[in-house]
C-alpha cells in the first residue's frame, strides 16, 4: 500500500464520510507518542466510526487549536475523556466526546495486522502504567541531573 502525505483538515470530510458510513479509511500516525505499539513510518491503523468508546481504546480526536492526535483514552470521567500516548505520561484533560472523530479498528504493522484481542496486546495493555511510571522517574532524574550539572557550573 504506498503511502500519502494528506492534510487532514483539507480531507477531514472524505475521510468523515468512508467511517461515517460504516467503512473504514487506513491511516499512517507521524510522531512518536504511540511508541512502541505504532511506529511512524512502518505502522498504520484502521479507523472506523467512534461509536463505543471505552477505557483503553486508541482515539482521533481533534484539539481546540485544530491539531489531529491519536492517543489512548486512560479515563472517562463526567463526560470527560482522559488522553494520553502510550509513550507519555501527560495525561491530557478536556476532551469532549464531540472531539473524538474516529476509534481505531485495526492495527497494522507493515502489512500484517496485529489482533487487538491477541494475548501479546494484551501484555501489552497491561504493561502501560508501569511504561509510564519509569518514563516519568527517568524524567524526573533528567531534571534534577540538569540542576546539578547547571548549578555545578555556575560554582566555578
């Protein structure tokens, strides 16, 4: 399958209307805040119509500033839906159901495609909190590594 390099602002309404009516559209992630489950470049997804969100699905949703993100719902709380990529620890607040324009169906890695209900997914799954736990440790340590080295230099 070649791959395009779309605007999704200026395709929004084609790609609206293939999962709007029951189809599915193939999209290529860029970044790196999915790693290591959709890496850019070698990984796509399939999305499909937001019908039934639940904790721990993987979501388009657009952010006030128009900016497209595909991240994982960790938390619905009073309407409110609680993002964050699985290579952050970020939790991102504010999103509305109304932001969420698509759930990921299927996961592709080249041209095969990983089972969301395969038991690897599910290790997986299960190994997110602890990721996130040790990415904001090593995060943490970086900080106060940089304090030190900022404070040993201006010692001397």
């Amino acid at each position: 399958m070649s791959k395009l390099d779309i605007d999704l602002a200026k395709m929004w309404s084609v790609i609206d209307e293939v999962i709007s009516s029951g189809g599915e559209f193939r999209l290529f992630p860029r970044g790196t805040s999915m790693l290591p489950l959709i890496r850019e470049g070698k990984d796509s997804v399939a999305l499909i119509s937001p019908k039934d969100i639940k904790k721990g699905d993987i979501v388009l949703y657009r952010r006030a500033n128009g900016q497209f993100v595909l991240h994982r719902v960790v938390k619905i709380k009073n309407g409110e839906y609680l993002m964050c990529g699985d290579n952050q620890y970020t939790v991102e607040h504010g999103i509305k159901k109304d932001d969420i324009l698509a759930l990921v169906g299927r996961i592709f890695r080249d041209e095969s495609e990983m089972s969301q209900d395969s038991p690897q997914y599910a290790r997986y799954i299960s190994s997110l909190p602890s990721r996130r736990f040790k990415k904001r440790i090593r995060s943490m340590l970086s900080a106060v590594k940089r304090k030190i080295i900022k404070r040993k230099s201006e010692e001397q």
